[in-house]
C-alpha cells in the first residue's frame, strides 16, 4: 500500500486509506493561518522520525535498515519494524522567495543514494544568481545524482519539457565558484579567502577532505570548458562536455555524477540554463546535432509562469520515488488562470507511472481546488480544521469554490446571486418552502456582513431577507 500522511500536529490530512495510487490533499485558508507553517511541520516531523529509525538500537530496526540499505528488503519493511511508515522521499518544493522549507538537511547514516530530503527552491540566496537559476541548480543536481535513471522517470520529464514547448535538450553552463588561487592554496595547506572558506565549511559537513581534493581535479576541465549538453528522451538520458571552440563534443565526459557531486559540494554553480530547438530537425540526439543548427532560449527569457512550472516540475521529477511524499507550497504564484485550472491534472499525467505517493498542496487559489482528481483526493480547510471530500467541487466555478470552501466570497460572487435567485423563487412558489431552502438561505445569510454596501450579492441578500422576514420564516 502507498505512503500517506494521515495526522500532524492535530490536522488530519487523509482519511481514504492507503491504495497504489497516487494521492493528494489540497489545504486551504485564509493568509496567517498556518498553510505553510504546516507543511514546514510535516517535514520536520518525518525527518526527525527517519534520523530516529537511522540511529535506532532496537536490532530488528536495524537489521531492516541494513536490509533494505542492500536492497535485499522492500522500503515498506522499515516501517513495519519502526512502528511507523515513512515515506521513501521526502520533497519540499514552492517557487516563492518567501518559502520556509529547509534549505540543507542530510543525515551521514543516510540509506538513500540521493539523499531522504529533496528541496526545490531559490535558496541560498546569492546577489549574481536570478532565482530561476537557483532553482534549476538544485533540480540538475538532483537529475545528475540519481543512481539508477528510470524509463519512467526520462518519460515523465520528456512528456512534460514537450507538452510545454521545452523540448529535450537543455544546455548548461557551471562557474566554479572557487579560484584558481584558492585551489592552489587547499592543495597545500594555505590560508584562504572567506568565501571559500565558507563553501569548505558547508561542504565539509557531508564529505570528507580527502574526497572534496579529490573533486579538484575536474574543476579544471570546468575551468577550460564550463558547457555542457543534457539531452532527454523516452529512452536515452546522457551528459556530453561541449567544446565551444570547436562546437563539438569531448570523447572524454566529465561522469555526471560527479558533475551533481560538485553541485552538492558547492564546488561549482549552475550560471544559467538554456532550452535548446533543433532548427532543421526534431532530433534530440547530442550525438546528431550540429552546435550551428540549433535556436537557444534562456530560461529567464521565459515567462514567469513558464520558469515556475518547468523549475517546480524539474525538480520534482528529478527526486520522485515510490511512496514519496511532495510538499508544494502556493504553486499558482505566476501561472495563468489557465494553467492553474490544469495544475493537478499535470501532476496526476506527469507522475502516472509512480505509485502510493501522496501530494500536499497549500493553496490560496480556487482554480487549483476546482482542479482535484475525482477519487483519492480531499481538502484540508484550516480555518475549520475539518478534511472534506474532494468529488462534490470538481470542476465548479471559482465564484463556487470562494464561497464554499475559501469563505470568502469576492465581489458579486455569481454563484451566491443564482443561489439567492432559486431561494426567493422557492419561498415566493409555495407556503412551506422545503427545510433545506431555509437552511441555504441562513447560510447565504451569513455572507452579508463580509460584502460592500452595493455589492449585488448584498443588495439581494437585502430582498431575500425581507421576504422571509415577511413570510416568517425568520
């Protein structure tokens, strides 16, 4: 059975119970409520919970820790033995520059080749770095680390780049964010300017000196040559060294796990990202391709909406596992209504060949709400603390999410006038208007103090009481 969140911290998020697939809570409520705060809290939980299984005594925990360290046990049997299940990833990921999540969390006894904790996000922040490319660091370094590169994984990310026009090669371009000098002086012991000493210290608290030395000596050839060419398609998933004064590829690469080592080790920088179109054929193949015949686009030349979607997405796919557990913080920030409406309709297609993972999205839109899978899917109101079935406001208008869920209605919410409409229509047709009439229109009745004095929603609130009033129903 798939991974889910079922309590934290008093809020219930899930109460369908566990199935293979996918499944997702879209939390709401107003600004201060604590959306984000939750989600910061449930992945603080299960890291403490996974550092406490890690470091467990207890010798069947720790057997199956072993066990499944060398992959002779199933994931699942960890959580039988700890007495709780955790999730086989865990992922943090929103594109807001006011996100909480943390940054860096890694645990030395970790069992995961990639690491428990995957973020996606702009953090460190760095005065020469534009955010998009902070985020875009993050996912590469997580796309290059993975062990075993899926064909599930390759055509989640090759039917996303294309169904939004990105095709499949990216060209990237790294700035070693150590000098030359400072090189020099780590090899021999010598003083060494702050930020580098800086990037030492971080790094030293994952890798050992010996293996950050041993890093060196690929930062040369990045020095000498700092592009590369990544190509994806359904089948094919390779890292070609671009000799940019040739405009060829070296026959000698650069392994890319060391490339997402050196990412990880703060060694190098991600400097930008470019989506790249073949000019006379759609072949994605770097072996193929004639450097001269291609059309390069900047990912900061990109929309806003269109930077958001391809970073969150790309890191997303680069971390996914089965029974993962996905936090997205307000992924609506720069999208389209349009692509809002289709957000969860995008993650359900894009992570189809996944199982038992359960998404955790904090939203303010209705758009997205409207949006939510008709089965294996609820949400969470804060406000009311109360977990609600997803079905009944699948594909209803956003003036019907506001005022039933989002409790906030808006100006001239059209969904409250035809509501008041079909009230009054009730009460004027008959001398005993049905119970639930009445109780819709107490319910109306409670919007009134929260709309401006001509709002029209009001003004036929105004009729709608007088003519209950007059009828005694009030």
């Amino acid at each position: 059975m798939g991974f889910r969140v079922n309590t934290i911290a008093n809020h219930k998020l899930w109460d369908l119970g566990p199935t293979e697939e996918n499944a997702f809570t879209v939390i709401i409520g107003n600004n201060g409520c604590g959306k984000t705060q939750l989600l910061v809290d449930t992945c603080t939980y299960y890291q403490e919970m996974y550092s406490q299984l890690l470091n467990s005594d207890k010798p069947n925990v720790a057997t199956a820790v072993r066990d499944v360290k060398e992959y002779s046990a199933q994931w699942s049997l960890l959580g039988e033995r700890f007495g709780l299940p955790l999730p086989r990833k865990l992922i943090a990921a929103s594109t807001s520059q006011f996100e909480k999540f943390q940054q860096r969390w890694k645990n030395k006894k970790d069992i995961q080749h990639n690491g428990f904790y995957a973020y996606v996000g702009s953090k460190p922040y760095t005065p020469f770095q534009a955010p998009s490319t902070r985020i875009a660091s993050k996912a590469i370094q997580q796309l290059l680390g993975n062990e075993k590169f899926e064909t599930r994984k390759l055509a989640a990310l090759t039917s996303f780049l294309h169904k939004f026009d990105f095709g499949g090669l990216l060209r990237l371009r790294f700035n070693v964010a150590i000098s030359r000098d400072d090189f020099t002086n780590l090899q021999n012991g010598q003083p060494l300017q702050p930020k580098t000493a800086l990037i030492l210290k971080e790094a030293l608290e994952e890798y050992e000196l010996e293996e950050i030395l041993g890093l060196i000596q690929y930062c040369e050839e990045i020095y000498k040559e700092p592009e590369f060419l990544l190509s994806l398609d359904r089948n094919a998933f390779t890292l070609k060294h671009l000799r940019k004064h040739e405009e060829t590829f070296s026959d000698v690469d650069i392994d890319r796990h060391v490339v997402s080592t050196l990412l990880r080790a703060g060694l190098i920088e991600l400097e930008n990202l470019e989506t790249v179109r073949h000019t006379k054929s759609p072949s994605n193949y770097v072996d193929d391709l004639d450097i001269s015949e291609v059309a390069l686009t900047g990912l900061a030349k990109r929309s806003s909406g269109e930077q958001c979607l391809f970073l969150l997405f790309l890191g997303i796919i680069s971390s996914i596992e089965d029974d993962a557990l996905i936090c997205i913080d307000e992924p609506e920030i720069s999208l389209h209504p349009q692509w809002q409406e289709k957000f969860v309709d995008i993650l359900k297609d894009s992570f189809s060949g996944y199982q038992g993972c359960h998404f955790l999205i904090a939203t303010h839109s209705p758009l997205i709400v409207s949006d939510i899978s008709a089965s294996n899917s609820c949400v969470y109101d804060m406000v009311n603390r109360k977990l609600i079935d997803a079905r009944p406001h699948k594909e209803r208008s956003a003036d019907y999410q506001l005022a039933t869920l989002f409790h906030n209605p808006g100006n001239n919410n059209e969904y409250l006038i035809t509501q008041i409409i079909e009230v009054l229509d009730s009460v004027c047709k008959t001398e005993n208007p049905p119970e639930e009439t009445l109780i819709t229109a107490n319910w109306l009745l409670s919007f009134e103090s929260q709309l401006e004095e001509h709002d029209k929603v009001r003004v036929l609130l105004g009729i709608m009481r007088s003519t209950l009033l007059a009828g005694g129903y009030l």
